[in-house]
C-alpha cells in the first residue's frame, strides 16, 4: 500500500525547506518511532536514511532507542549477510 499525503503549497512554502518530502519523511518516522508506533527498521525505511543515519537522527532528537524482537531479527539477518 502507498499512501500519499497532500501538503498545502502555503504549508510546503512556510516550512523554508530546500527539500521538502526528504524532511517531512524522516520528521514523520522520528515522530512515529519515539510514539511506539514503528520500529526502528520501518520507521529507518520511512525515513529513507541508512541505519546509521537514523540511528543518529534519533541521538539528535534525544529519542531513545527501544529494541523489539522485529530489531533483534533485522538485526540477525543482517550480521548473516555480512
């Protein structure tokens, strides 16, 4: 599913942002993972940053890391590709 949000222009304007949808999207996830709401590797992918990087944007927000067992098993997966 692909949801698509529609942004007043007076709105997009206001925010004075040289990239608006990049911001909006790692805003949205750091907002949605503080809330509990996605883990950490649906709300990186939200953000379309590395893991690091989002890793970083939360230390920024002071937004503390929660660890599920869905991060401990991404996690896994990915030390198995390496």
């Amino acid at each position: 599913m692909t949801v698509h949000l529609d942004i007043p222009e007076s709105v997009a304007r206001s925010l004075r942002l040289a990239e608006v949808e990049p911001r909006l999207r790692a805003e949205l996830a750091v907002a949605l993972y503080a809330q509990g709401i996605l883990s950490f590797g649906k709300a990186n992918e939200l953000a379309g940053l590395s893991r690091t990087a989002f890793a970083n944007l939360l230390t920024e927000r002071d937004v503390h890391r929660h660890y599920t067992e869905e991060d401990l098993a991404q996690d896994r997966s990915y030390a198995r590709r390496q």
